[in-house]
C-alpha cells in the first residue's frame, strides 16, 4: 500500500485530518520583527524545534506594532493552530490572553507580561550585563556608557537598570533606535561633539554594528578609542569589523525551551545563560 501511495503521489489531506483530530499539526510564531536578525535566528530554532515534534510552523511579523501583534494572534486562533509562541513587541498587551480564552497553548519567547499567567522564556539579560562590564572593567575602562533603546521597556529596559547598578551611576546613558543607521549616525554626532565615551556597552547587535559603522565614518580607531560590547549574539556579530565582542544569548535553547512548554507544560524551565564571547572589538584578540 505505502508503494503504491508513493508511486501515485499521494499526500496526506491535513485538512481532513484536522478535522477528524481536531489538531492541525501546525504551530503560530509572532515574531516582534522578522527584519532583526535577532528574532531572525530566535524563528528558525524555533523551526527547527517543532521540526523535531512533527509540527509545522506558522509565522508572522509583528513589525514592533503591538495592534499587529494582536491581530495576527486572532488570524492564528481562526487558522485553528495547535499552539501560539509569541515574541512580544509590547508586553503590556497580554495578547496570550485571547488564545487562553479560546483553550489553545501559548508561551511568551523573549519578551512579553510577568503575571505567570503565560509561560516566559527570557534571554539572561542581567548576566549579559554583568559579564560586559566586568570583562570591560578588566580591560581598563571606568567610562562604560550603555546605548539603551528610545524607552526603558521590556528586556532593553531590564539591561539598562543592571547596567546602572553594575557601574554605580558612573557611565553615560545612550539612546537610540534599534537600528544601525540610528546608532551610526549618534556615534558620529558624538564624536563631532568630542563627547565619545572609552567604551560602549550596545543593548542589541543592532545598534552596536551601528556604532562599530560610526566610528569608522569617524575615525576613530576600535577598540584603540573605542571598545564596543553587544548582549545579543546574533550571526551577524561574527562577520563585522572588527569582529564583535557580544554576551551571547543561547538562542537555541530559549526556543527549545518554549517549544516543549507549549507542547507539554510540566517540562522544566531552566534559567537561559549568557556566554561572553571575545572578540576583537573590546580589546581581545579572535578567537
């Protein structure tokens, strides 16, 4: 029968199945932002993870719109997904409630409301953190700003308050856009003020590839002026000059870990860890 299934080209019906299991076999991603390579790489662990459990996956880019967000979590729950993970853009709309009113899983990757009543699985921000300024510490600088984002909200608002209490108040609070062209253009209108600290701690690779752009528009020489840390680790860090020196985030076990709570939520849940990996940008050499 299978011989013959194959030498007619049959294909399952998902559709009827679905209808018969009252399962579809496919999972919904909410991705904050499909452009960061961030999230990028957050999303295909993600695929490779329910890859593993036979499921399907369903993706859709929020866009950092929170009203996008929320829309894209009822097309799902219309599309009768099995399960939604959601990287929230904005985690004061608990969007998880409207698929727990509708009895279908959710967890929250990334970002998204502390309430407990949705799964979180979170980068290690305050490990990420600390790592940097004390890796840049060793490497001689007391003048270690941090480039936040436009607000203090979500992970970058959480990094942004280890890093006061890390550095006592002493360094020089950044803001820019999670862009490189807003972080490159900040760098330089820093260095036409002679205002550029001794080194700067970049809460996304985004921005520190911004700022590692800027100082060479600059002139000035990394890390012989300006050392330069990300926290994300993202694929990008390892390709730019110099090489980027990030606290790196364990990407693929945040996705593995909030794939098997949407799949079964008795799995246990480990805090995630950042690894500092050095790099040419902070001082050190390639490793």
């Amino acid at each position: 029968m299978l011989a013959a299934a194959e030498e007619l080209g049959y294909r399952p019906n998902r559709i009827a199945r679905a209808l018969r299991s009252r399962t579809t076999g496919v999972v919904g991603l909410v991705l904050a932002d499909a452009l960061n390579p961030y999230f990028g790489a957050l999303a295909r662990h993600v695929e490779q993870a329910l890859a593993g459990h036979g499921r399907l996956m369903l993706i859709g880019n929020a866009g950092y719109s929170a009203e996008r967000q929320r829309h894209l979590v009822e097309r799902f729950l219309e599309a009768r997904v099995d399960g939604l993970l959601i990287t929230s853009a904005d985690a004061g709309d608990d969007v998880a409630a409207h698929a727990r009113a509708a009895g279908v899983p959710a967890v929250y990757l990334h970002n998204g409301p502390a309430d407990g009543e949705t799964p979180l699985v979170t980068a290690d921000n305050a490990g990420a953190v600390r790592e940097a300024v004390a890796h840049l510490r060793e490497h001689g600088h007391d003048d270690i700003a941090f480039l936040a984002g436009p607000q203090d909200i979500g992970p970058v608002g959480r990094r942004r308050e280890i890093w006061q209490e890390a550095v006592e108040g002493r360094g020089t609070l950044l803001r820019s856009a999670y862009s490189r062209a807003e972080a490159d253009a900040l760098i330089r209108s820093l260095a036409a003020a002679g205002a550029v600290p001794s080194a700067v701690i970049a809460a996304t690779d985004e921005q520190a590839i911004g700022v590692l752009s800027g100082a060479c528009a600059a002139g000035l020489p990394v890390p012989g002026r300006l050392a330069v840390v990300g926290l994300d680790g993202t694929p990008d860090s390892a390709h730019t000059a110099p090489t980027l020196t990030v606290a790196g985030q364990p990407l693929e076990t945040m996705a593995r870990q909030a794939v098997d709570l949407l799949l079964d939520p008795a799995t246990p849940h480990p805090p995630t860890v950042a690894t500092l990996v050095r790099r040419r940008s902070c001082g050190c050499a390639d490793r």
